[in-house]
C-alpha cells in the first residue's frame, strides 16, 4: 500500500509501520477469533421476569468490508426473556464479536439479533444500531453528518405494535 501511493516504506517513520497496521488489524478483527459460546459461558440464569431488558448505548467500532475503513456508533439491543435471562455484559460481548469484524452495519445488526434470540430463546429481540461511516464522511459523498440506521426485529418486537413501540421510545 505505502509503495502503491508514492510514499517510500524505507523512511524513518514507515519503516515499522507495515507490522504496526497489521497487528492493528488483527486487533480490530479479533471478534473473528471468538465464538458465542466461550463468550456466553454458561452466563444465561433462569428467571420469571418477562419484562423488557434494555442495554443501550454500547459502544460499537467496526470495519466496513468494501472499504476496510471504520464504521462507529452506538447499539442498543432489547429482549423479553422466556424463562431466562443473559449476564447484561455478555450482550456487550456480542456486539463486539461481531462488530470487530469485516462488516456492513445491516448484516452485523441481523447476526446480534439472531444470536441473542438463539442464545437467551427470548420471546422477542430488538436491535438498532446508529453509526457514522468513514468510508461516506472521508471519500466517496462526504457527508460528514449522516447516521446510518439499522435494526432487526425478532419475535414479539416485530409482530406486536406496542412491543416494539416500547422499545424504540426506551432507546430514544
Ligand atoms: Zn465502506
């Protein structure tokens, strides 16, 4: 890449770069080294609570796979449990598995959602997520201040109008 824009990988400030960027990049796909299971070990305890459990504003940084360039925001993931509940920071753990990835914002919302809905066997699932893309602010359009925004409705937040009103008006 450093030949390929002109620049002379021999300089002083570049020399180490090449080892840098790579174990920067392994760094920031290392989700693809984890699995659901090692993440969830065992954390899913049994309740009667049916309410809605909300964890919002997780921090999220992944990498766009046309571009390889960062994509960051914000996920915010609801469920209704069936007979049992999820540890809350495994669901942090998850987002992060599958955001530290190669990733387009809409897959990465669906494999959340899915895998928590397999993991808790919730009687719904919701996730949004809310990200600013380098590879639309730096390049491309450049549009600095757009937000992308996506979310994946499972179960009784995609079929019951006041399930999924609740949870959009908690995320809000
Ligand atoms: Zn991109």
């Amino acid at each position: 890449m450093l030949e390929h824009i002109g620049e002379d990988p021999k300089r002083e400030g570049l020399v180490k770069t090449p080892m840098r960027a790579a174990r920067a990049f392994e760094f920031m796909t290392q989700g693809y080294k984890k699995n659901v299971d090692d993440i969830v070990n065992g954390a899913i305890f049994t309740s009667d609570n049916d309410e809605m459990v909300i964890v919002k504003d997780i921090e999220m940084y992944s990498l766009c796979e046309h571009h390889l360039l960062p994509f960051f925001g914000k996920a915010h993931v609801g469920y209704i449990p069936k007979g049992k509940i999820i540890g809350l920071s495994k669901i942090a753990r998850i987002v992060d598995m599958y955001a530290r990835r190669l990733q387009v914002q809409e897959n990465l919302t669906r494999e959340i959602a899915q895998t928590l809905m397999k993991v808790t066997g919730a009687l719904g699932v919701g996730v949004v997520i809310e990200a600013r893309h380098l590879c639309m602010m730096m390049r491309g359009v450049e549009k600095q201040n757009s937000i992308m925004k996506t979310s994946c409705l499972l179960g009784a937040f995609r079929k019951e109008d006041s399930t999924r009103k609740e949870f959009l008006s908690l995320i809000s």
